[in-house]
C-alpha cells in the first residue's frame, strides 16, 4: 500500500519511489529543498487549524496531501536524538544540534504503507498484530482519502477538526495504535479494544490521530522503555518537559498540528514551558479521563497542546463536557459556557479583568540564580497584561497574594495536617491522641490573636502521601482494558523490560522499582488528597473572592530546560526544578503561554563532594523558551481564553525552533 491522496476527485495509490519519478505528491506538489526546487502551494509549517480549513476548501491541499506533509516532515526529524550504544534500553549521551527528536514513538500506518515510507518496524501500529489488516481500524491516510472524498462529494467538512493532524500521548487509549504508557510491556494485545472517550469525540469532529507520542514511562521522566529518550527541538541536549514532552516537542517542531498530552503533576504546562506552546491544563471534572493509563486518582487531566490559543479552545469545545464513564465529569453538568470556548479567544483587550500576580513564586531571595531570568520575563510580561487594559493586583517584590487567606484558613480547612506539622504548638500523647486542648490556639491563630507559625504558604501546602493510589487507578485501568497476558501491577513487573540507565534526580528514573513501590501498598486511602483539594480549592477561591480576581498569572516554571540525564536544580522552599504545581493538581484550570526566551541558563552538575551531591555551573549562554501562566476559579476557562488570547496577539513570543525547518525530500 502506498501513498494515498486525492487527484481530480480520484483517489490513488503511489509508491514514494513512483513519486520521485512523478516529481509530486498526490494532492500537494512535491518538491526538495534544491535549486529552483517547486514548492507546494500550501506549507504545515506553523500552519493553525483555520489555515489548513482554508487551504482545503481552495483546494489548495488535501486532508491526504495535508497527512503527507506531514509524514515528510516526521520522517525528517524523528529519528534517534541520543547516541544509544547499548541500544535503547542502555546508557545514553546527549548529542549537540542531532536535528532529531523521537518525538513520536507509533505512527498510525499500515505495514506496507510504514515500509514503502521508511519508518522502521519498531514504528508500527501494533507489535502484536503484525499483519494489521483489521479493515476497520482505518490508518491515517486511509481516514484522510475517506475525508476528502466526503469533502469532494458534499463541499463540506467533515466536522469542526477536520485537518487537525494529532499526536497522542501513549497514556491513551488508540484502538488502532498500540498503547502501554511507554512501557516494553508483553500484552497480549498491545492495542485495547476502544479509544479513550475523547479519542472518540476528535476523530468524530474530523481529527486524524497521525502517531502515540513518546512519553515519560508511566507519566514520569524524559524516557520511555519502549520508545526511548526523547529531546527538546530548542536543544536538543536538553529536556523536552518530560512526561509530555513528546506532545509538546511534535507540536513545536510541526510533525502534527497539535497533540494532547496529560497532567497530574505539570505534565501538559512544564512541557510547553520547555518547547514554546501553548498547553492547557483543564479544569479536573471538565475532561473525560475514561481510556487513560493513569497515575493519580484525582489529578489527571487530558490536556490539549498547539501552536495558539484558538486551537486549544477549539479541541475543549468537541471533548468538554460529562462522559457517564467517569464519575468527575458529573460536576461539569451545566457548567459549560453558553458559547462555544472558540469565541472567548478572538478579544484583544482585557479591559474589566483582574488579574492577581502570584508574587510567593517569584520571590527572588527565596530561590537560586537559576530562577532569575525567568522570573524577569514574566514580570515584563505583567506589565503587558496592564497595556491591554487588565488592572493588575501586584503585592510588590517580597510580598504575598494568597499568604493572609493562607493564615486564617489553615488551621480549619487542614487542621489534621497543620497539628501534626507543629507538635510543639499541639502535643500528643505516645497513641497520637492530643495531650492538650488544640482547638483554643487553632482558634486564636486563625483570628489573627496568635501568631501563625513559619512555614506554610501557597507554595507548600501538601498533604501527607495517599495510600494505594497508584496502585488503583493502574490495576482500575488493567481490569477495564481485559488483556489475557497483564492484569495487575504483578504482571507489569514480570512481563516488562525496563531501560537500566538510571540517574538519580534526573528524567531517568527507576521503572521497575516504582512499580514495586506501588505493588506494596495493599490498601486504599484517598483521605488526604480529598481533604487537601478542598483546602486549597477554598483558600484560593476565598483570596480571589476578596481581591475581586477573575485570574492570577505567574511563570510557569522557574527553571529552564535542564540538560538530559543531568541532575536537576534541586527543590527550594516549594520550587520545583520542573514547573509549578500545586493548584494545577488539585483541580484550578491553568492554561500555559510562550512568554520569551533567556539569554543564558545556570546547570546542574554531578558533584560527590558536596552535601546534595551536585553543582550549580554556569551561567550559560542559552536561548530556552520561557512561559506564563493563567490560572483561574474551576470552569473558568472562557476568562483564561480570553486573557491569553489577548496576551497571545499582543506579545507574539512563539518562535519556531531552528534546524526543523522544510525538510529536503528522502531519495529512494
């Protein structure tokens, strides 16, 4: 099988090496970079969705031709981006400018139409069903003849996405492309039997899920056992934002259009901090999670990536919304905006918004040189938001927007948690049981008559660890999927193989003993991460309330991309290395938008001499993407739409990423 595409309302069947002969592309001319080189009458590259709809209704391009310029491109820069002498699952160095990044780990073709493009085995859309000729589980270019057809016979698109070409990260269920949260996983069946709900409502709104992006194995890290290190097109040495960075770099470097990644820590937004799009983290009960390979209970969401703000909003209109297989979507019942999420992004002045600035994650003195930079953007940027009309509640340099609702809510809403942190202020006999009346000082500390001890803030209210979390939600999703061959977490332990190049405090962490760790617990405890959401969801809501806030905006990490394998700048009063994260995973909708690039960054290096085991070296010349964060009240997305649209437009701080630009054509 080869090529399809739609020529003179026809549909064919090239070969690439006919195409050389040819000289095109059916559907779109084909061209190299050389001399005088034709180029086609329509580019990918940066292209928004309302670009590419425009172009197919002039029929200046076809979904097929649309899918192949595509595929062109992945084939250009998805290769290996590390050197891997022991193969994939060995010790690996970085390499300078590889013009690679391993972004997409399975791309949706059939086996001979994967081959007559190039794309290795190791790329197919399922290691289990090799022959693969399901006639309904239709590849992406399959789906796009049967697009342009229908747009050919009707002049109409086939729904609100039709274009949108779509990575997936491998979290998700594809039932046509295999699925294992990055893990080298024996199933029996490596792709399960239905997509994840909102597979369903894309593909249904026209999107074509071209390729499962690589992914941080089970949510966490720069490393999959299956597909392996993945890297960031802005430098290709250094980290695409770890779990969903395979999303996020596809989508920086155009080998899809956008990609959806998934947040329980800052999964979706550290990413897109780290390769200058935009991500949108969701309200918690906004998005089904129903077909997700999950690592929390509470705090997975499903989180669009692109280029621009519009193309997000336009992917929450078709997925938004309640889906009887997952419980939380029930809260978003009447809750969706009477317009569509679309329409909030197309206001260019933020006059009658205020927004709060979260001066706790841009304190200089509490933090590192590491942080500096980045914190100066994003105060430039503020100054911005003014510009177009927003007012700006700032507490100042050094001060707080949250720290009084903080004070007096804390020993109420996380009593059991604030006690145990202090003993001294309220003591407990050997069994745990207090030794004192607590409830008088709890009362006095929350009215402001005693004094509130050092140390809680916004940027560190946590709870204590739940118990068997992860178990649950990943022998949950096991059970629904039904494979004959892994069951449990025990199975994934005995039938995986996992990458052996561990570093501590670097992307590449242990697989197997994290399975391990979550085999032990043989209990269910969810006590504290409810408890925790409902503290932090009313402090903040009560600040915002007293403040008259519609958002708050800080930047979305502090921390630049930090090398691959290398260590990462270590936490610092409630600062990760990674983005931050606290509100987003306790259900605040935040969306994550390109904010400006440094001019040099500080690293990281191993050093045994000292207390933590690390250097700081620096600071290095290094233009990394830097971004702002939106944050607002739980289904407030059409208030963060329209502020980051506006910030958007104005500011214009997305930069495609040198070295992936039109790629020069593969010979045959």
């Amino acid at each position: 099988m080869g090529v399809f595409s739609l020529v003179h309302g026809r549909v064919c069947s090239i070969s690439p090496r006919i195409l050389l002969v040819l000289g095109l592309v059916c559907g779109v001319g084909f061209w190299s970079a050389g001399a005088g080189a034709a180029k086609p009458e329509f580019t990918v590259e940066e292209a928004t969705l309302e670009e590419i709809q425009t172009a197919l209704r002039a029929k200046k391009v076809t979904t097929v031709g649309l899918v192949t310029l595509y595929l062109h491109r992945i084939k250009a820069y998805n290769g290996q981006c590390v050197d891997q002498p022991q193969g994939i699952l060995g010790a690996v160095t970085t390499i300078p400018n590889a013009g690679q990044l391993n972004a997409l780990s399975t791309l949706n073709l059939r086996p001979a139409t994967r081959s007559a493009w190039g794309f290795d085995e190791r790329k197919a859309r399922s290691m289990t069903d090799l022959k693969d000729d399901d006639p309904t589980l239709l590849d992406a270019l399959e789906q796009a003849a049967a697009q342009d057809r229908y747009l050919a016979k009707t002049g109409n698109l086939v729904g609100p996405l039709h274009g949108m070409i779509v990575a997936v990260k491998d979290q998700f269920d594809t039932r046509d492309m295999r699925t294992t949260s990055g893990a080298d996983a024996q199933y029996a069946n490596d792709r399960p039997p239905s997509d994840s709900t909102f597979v369903t409502k894309m593909t249904a709104a026209g999107a074509i899920m071209l390729a499962k992006a690589n992914m941080g194995e089970y949510a966490s890290g720069d490393r999959s056992s299956f597909g392996g290190v993945f890297c960031n097109p802005y430098d290709t040495e250094r980290s695409p934002g770890r779990s969903s960075g395979g999303s996020a770099s596809a989508v920086a470097a155009n080998l899809v259009t956008c990609a959806i990644g998934e947040e329980s820590g800052p999964s979706v937004r550290n990413p897109a901090k780290n390769n200058n799009v935009v991500g949108l983290a969701p309200t918690q009960e906004l998005v089904s999670r129903a077909g997700m390979i999950r690592a929390s209970a509470m705090n997975d969401r499903v989180g669009p990536v692109c280029r621009n703000v519009q193309d997000v909003a336009k992917i929450l209109d078709v997925i938004a919304g309640y889906d009887p297989k997952d419980e939380l979507t029930a809260f978003a019942v009447d809750r969706l905006p009477t317009q569509p999420y679309q329409s909030f992004t197309t206001e260019r002045s933020l006059r009658g918004i205020r927004i709060g600035v979260v001066r706790e994650f841009m304190n200089r003195e509490l933090f590192s040189k590491a942080d500096e930079e980045s914190i100066a953007i994003v105060e430039r940027e503020v100054s911005m938001l003014k510009k177009l009309g927003a007012t700006i509640v700032d507490p100042g340099a050094g001060g707080n927007l949250f720290q009084s609702c903080v004070e007096k809510f804390v020993p109420s809403v996380y009593s059991a948690i604030f006690t145990k942190q202090f003993p001294a202020l309220f003591p407990v006999d050997g069994k745990g049981a207090p030794s004192a009346d607590h409830i008088p000082l709890l009362l006095s500390i929350a009215d402001g008559d005693s004094a509130f001890p050092a140390g809680p803030s916004i940027r560190n209210l946590s709870e204590a660890p739940s118990v068997g979390e992860g178990r649950y939600v990943l022998e949950s999703y096991l059970k629904a999927r039904g494979d004959a061959a892994i069951k449990s977490v025990d199975d994934l332990i005995k039938k995986s193989t996992f990458f052996t190049d561990i570093r501590i405090g670097s992307g590449f962490s242990d697989k197997k003993e994290g399975l391990l760790t979550k085999y032990k617990d043989k209990t269910l405890d969810l006590s504290t991460r409810l408890q925790t959401r409902f503290a932090l969801q009313q402090i903040v809501m009560q600040c915002m309330a007293q403040q008259q806030l519609d958002a708050v905006t800080y930047p979305t990490g502090n921390i630049p991309a930090p090398k691959l394998g290398a260590p990462v700048e270590p936490s610092i009063n409630g600062r990760s290395a990674l983005a931050w994260t606290l509100l987003g995973a306790n259900g605040f909708p935040i969306i994550s938008v390109p904010a400006g690039f440094t001019t040099q960054v500080y690293d990281r290096v191993v050093d045994t001499s000292s207390p933590d085991g690390t250097r700081m070296v620096g600071p290095v010349a290094a233009e990394l993407p830097v971004n702002i964060d939106f944050l607002g009240r739980p289904f407030s997305e059409p208030v963060l739409f329209r502020i980051a649209a506006a910030y958007e437009a104005a500011s214009k701080h997305r930069k495609a990423p040198n070295g992936f630009g039109e790629p020069r054509q593969a010979q045959d």
